[in-house]
C-alpha cells in the first residue's frame, strides 16, 4: 500500500487522467486548431518570436537548467542543499527520464501535426490518436507534444521537494505548470500540436515522476530495513 500522500499523489493523478480523456472525448481539438488557422494553414507558423524564442530559446533554457541540476548533485547550491546526494540524483534523473518517455512516444507515433492536416493546407487527414493503426497520410510523430515537455518535465522535481523543501515545492509545481502551458500554447498557435498533446504531456510527465519517487522511496526503504537487520544481534540456535 501507498503511504499517504502518496495515496493523494494517486487521487490526483486518476482525476487528471479523467479531465484528459474528457478532452479527447469532447473532439474539441479541431475547433481549437480552427481558431489559429486557415485552410492557407497556420499565419504564425513561422512567426520569429515563436520560432526562435519560444521554441528554440526556451528549449535550450530548459537543457541549461538541467545540467544545472546535475552539476548541483555534486555541488548543491541553494535550497538544493536541503536534499541529500540522492535526493539530488532523483531531482535530476526523473526530468530527463520524463522527457525520454514523451520523446519515445512521439517518437513511434502515427499521429500528423495540425498543420499536416489538408484542412490546413497539408496532405493529411485527420485522425485521432486513439486510432491505433490507422494512417492519416501524413508524416506522424507529432504525439504527445515534445515541447512542451521542456517545462512540464520539471514537474518530476515536485515529489522530491515535497519531502524535503515544502517551501518551495509549491512555487516548483505551478513554474512547471505554467512553463508547460506557455511552451505547449505557443506550439499550438504555430499548428506544431493540438490541446489533447499538450495535456497528455503534462499527464505522462506528472505520472513518470510519481512512479520514479515510489520507486526510490520503496528502494530507500528496503535498503533501511537491510541494513537495520544487518546490524542487529543475532539469535544463536
């Protein structure tokens, strides 16, 4: 069993993967695309700011960020200090880890970007991502959103610094929130993706970091009780 709060970490994790399949249920990622484009496709597709600072720009803030944290399991700085050498390790590992999972996902994804989309000027049709084995004619890998997994990754980071830095856990979670929102907003203005990507993201990145912080709690806590027995005196026969 779950110890509490992981039991709440869980409850929310369910609720949030309701609220997700609801969207994907309610078709409504179309008549949001709709609302960025035309059938001459998306105008700020190619728009500087959303190119080269949202995309790229906050793309590699997000990797110096992460090497940041890796150089801080060595030498904390800050309120990293609060956490221990594993603690900083998980911090760290569990964002990387959170962006591998989308990234292999998408990676073998048969779903096409919106602005693939013949509505949109493309060659593809649409056809939802539950459509396992269906081809739209277009290119696919384009589900979850890649993107916005540069700041939705970091919301990994939350479950270690709800143990040991509850001060700062909460600014953490809502700077991964909003980070990923802007970053996966900006992609679906462009027609990079649909408002069903960008959720599942934030869901699949969320869920990776849970399951990592499980993980190494139940490893911490077995290593404990081996060396607890370990060190107690033996009964003789």
């Amino acid at each position: 069993m779950l110890r509490t709060p992981y039991s709440r970490f869980v409850g929310w994790t369910v609720l949030a993967l309701l609220c997700v399949l609801a969207w994907d249920a309610s078709g409504l990622d179309l008549p949001v695309a709709h609302l960025f484009a035309s059938p001459a496709g998306f105008a700020l597709r190619d728009n500087p700011f959303l190119v080269h600072v949202m995309h790229e720009g906050a793309k590699s803030l997000s990797w110096l960020v992460v090497i940041c944290l890796f150089v801080a399991i060595a030498k904390p700085v800050g309120f990293l200090r609060r956490l221990d050498l594993g603690d900083r390790a998980q911090l760290a590992l569990s964002i990387v880890a959170s962006v591998l999972v989308v990234t292999l996902i998408k990676h073998h994804s048969r779903t096409s970007c919106p602005w693939d989309l013949n509505a949109f000027g493309g060659v593809a049709h649409y056809v939802s991502h539950w459509s396992w084995g269906l081809l739209d004619g277009g290119p696919g890998r384009c589900f979850p959103a890649g993107h916005a997994s540069a700041g939705f990754a970091f919301l990994s980071g939350y479950f270690v610094l709800t143990r040991r830095a509850p001060s700062v856990a909460g600014w953490w979670l809502a700077g991964s929130v909003v980070a990923g929102l802007v970053l996966g907003l900006a992609q679906q203005v462009r027609g990079a993706h649909y408002t069903s990507h960008t959720l599942w993201t934030a869901w699949l990145c969320w869920t990776t970091g849970l399951l990592i912080e499980c993980v190494c709690q139940w490893w911490r806590s077995r290593a404990n009780q081996l060396a607890l027995d370990a060190s107690s005196p033996q009964t003789p026969l």
